[in-house]
C-alpha cells in the first residue's frame, strides 16, 4: 500500500512518520477508496443527507413508515426513476401517459414531486464523492509520475524545471474536475435550500421544482445567506474556488500554460507543485488585462488538504443546519 505524500515524492515511511513529517498524505486501499485528512467528514455528508431525505419524507408523506410504505409501492421503480436514471427505460411520451392515466392523481404527484427532490440530494453526494475521489487521484498522479519527457534528461542539475503539454494534461485535468465539482456543490446545495424553504405540499397537479433555474446565486436571497461556518459564509477559500472554477470554465485553465515543477537537487526531483496566482484575501491579484501573477509561490498541493477539509466541514455544517430548518 502506497503513501501519497503533500510534496509529490514518494517515501518509505509509515503513516505518523508521513503525518510528522508532511502532515498530509492519500492511501488508495486494495479496492481504489481514498483515505486523507477530512474523509471522515464524507461519511458525516452521506448520513446528513439520508436524514434529510427522512425528514422530507416526513413532511410530505406524514410518517417514516408511510414513507417505507411507499418504497415498497408496485409503481414505485418507475416514479423515482424515469427520466432520471438509466436504468428505467421509457420514453417520454410513455411516461406522461402513464402519469396521465393514473387513478390516484395526489399520490402520484406527490411521489413525483418528493423523488425529484431526492434526486437533487444525490446529486449532490455524488458531487461530494467525485470530489473526493478526484482530490486522492490527483495526489496519487503527482507523486507515481515523473513528468519529464524523459526520465534520463534533465535540463538542470539543480533549480527548478517544468513540464508542460500532453505529458501533464492528466493531473491538470484532474484539478479542473476538482474546482467544477467544488462549484457543483454550492449550485445543488443552493437548490436544496431552495427547494426546502418553499416547500410545495398540494398536489392537485405535478409541480415542477421551484428550484429548477436555481444556482448558487439564489443564495443571497435565502435565509441561509451569510450564516456563519456554512458554504454561505463568505471565505477566502470560497471566493477561490468561485474564481478558478470561472477560469477553468471560461479560459479553460488556472494558468496560461497549464504547468507541473519540479524541483532537482544533485539531478534528483525532491519535489513537485502546481502554483496557482496571487491572491490575496481570496481575490485575484490583477493589473488592468493581467491577472495571472506568480509571486507569493502558492503551492496547489499544499493548500488543498486545508482547503478541501475546510469545504466539507462547512458543507457538513450545512446540512445540519438544514435538517434543524426541516425539522
């Protein structure tokens, strides 16, 4: 079993030796789990959010053995599914016409409406789960690979190269995922609360969800906005992710070249980063048209544990505090 260490460079150490000397590393276990420094808070998320379905379905079916009750509904398969999951195959004229032709309108819209939310939950720990999963992917990829085109050719003995084009579009790639997922996360748990502050409970007609349009925007006009130690509060750390997600978006990288150094002493690589710009209080260092700066030496390896366990901490956070709402 490998330890994936901060710096990128592989070690024979055990874990306290790694943790007291980088205070950081990834295990892959032998079925590819990650394990690192807030992955507890993951299994915190997935408890939350089945207790927010069960508080829901409280709500909107009365009780949690109604709410069983309908699980084990004949019609239950394809009301949670279609048009959601692939494994319900109907098309879209089969299924309003079934929804169409069914008797009991209430409990059909009803069922329709409470799946659709519960989609936007899992929506939101599968967000939380490829986060989690790109984040340990990313520490494994920097510290397996040597990002020379050739592992005999160096360009210097000591200082620092880089490496750049294809041979890094793997990792670069990985760190995008994780900035679109982070911003993910805050458009569904935004719909959540959306969708949880007004909640729809007549059933005359199948409603469509209040919090269809609804991205992290919306938030300011919620009752969660602001709320201290919740993704509302505004951080340093979330003003980041906000800003490289944008430029991950929109100019398709955090750098103009997207880069991985490398750091050589006596023709050996001791270390490996990416540098992410100068920010300072969460915002971007710029100068008129330029706004990539590289001066302050920010190391994304090396604030993304703290980043990352700051983020699922709120998150966690976030979720008691809407459950408390449902209650």
């Amino acid at each position: 079993m490998e330890i994936y260490n901060i710096n990128g460079i592989l070690e024979n150490l055990t874990r306290e030796e790694t943790v007291n000397k980088n205070g950081f590393y990834v295990v892959q276990n032998t079925i590819g789990n990650f394990t690192y420094l807030g992955f507890e808070k993951i299994h915190e998320i997935e408890s939350l959010s089945i207790e927010l379905r069960n508080l829901l379905a409280i709500k909107m079916f009365g009780s949690i053995s109604e709410y069983h009750r309908i699980l084990e509904h004949p019609i239950y398969p394809l009301v949670a599914q279609a048009g959601i999951d692939a494994e319900i195959r109907v098309s879209k004229v089969d299924f309003e016409k079934f929804v169409n032709e069914y008797e009991d309108k209430q409990t059909i819209f009803r069922m329709l409406y409470f799946f659709d939310i519960d989609n936007l939950i899992g929506t939101l720990q599968n967000s939380v789960l490829e986060t989690h999963y790109a984040v340990g992917e990313f520490y494994k990829q920097l510290n397996v690979n040597n990002f020379l085109i050739n592992e005999d050719v160096l360009i210097i003995d000591d200082g620092i190269q880089y490496a750049a084009g294809g041979i890094v579009v793997n990792i670069t790639s990985l760190v995008n995922r994780i900035f679109i997922c982070l911003y993910s996360i805050l458009d569904f748990i935004t719909k959540i609360v959306h969708e949880v502050e007004q909640l729809q409970l007549e059933f005359d007609s199948y409603p469509k969800l209040r919090s269809k349009d609804t991205l992290f925007g919306y938030a300011k006009k919620t009752k969660f906005n602001e709320m201290k130690n919740t993704l509302f509060e505004k951080t340093d750390y979330r003003k980041m992710i906000e800003y490289l997600r944008n430029e991950i978006i929109h100019n398709a990288s955090i750098d103009n070249i997207p880069k991985v150094y490398q750091k050589m002493e006596n023709k050996k690589i001791v270390e490996k980063f990416i540098l992410l710009p100068d920010f300072t209080d969460g915002i971007i260092n710029s100068y008129k048209n330029r706004k990539r700066f590289f001066d302050n030496d920010t190391k994304l390896n090396e604030i993304l544990p703290d980043l990352i366990n700051d983020y699922f901490t709120r998150l966690s956070f976030t979720l008691q505090q809407v459950n408390e709402y449902c209650r």
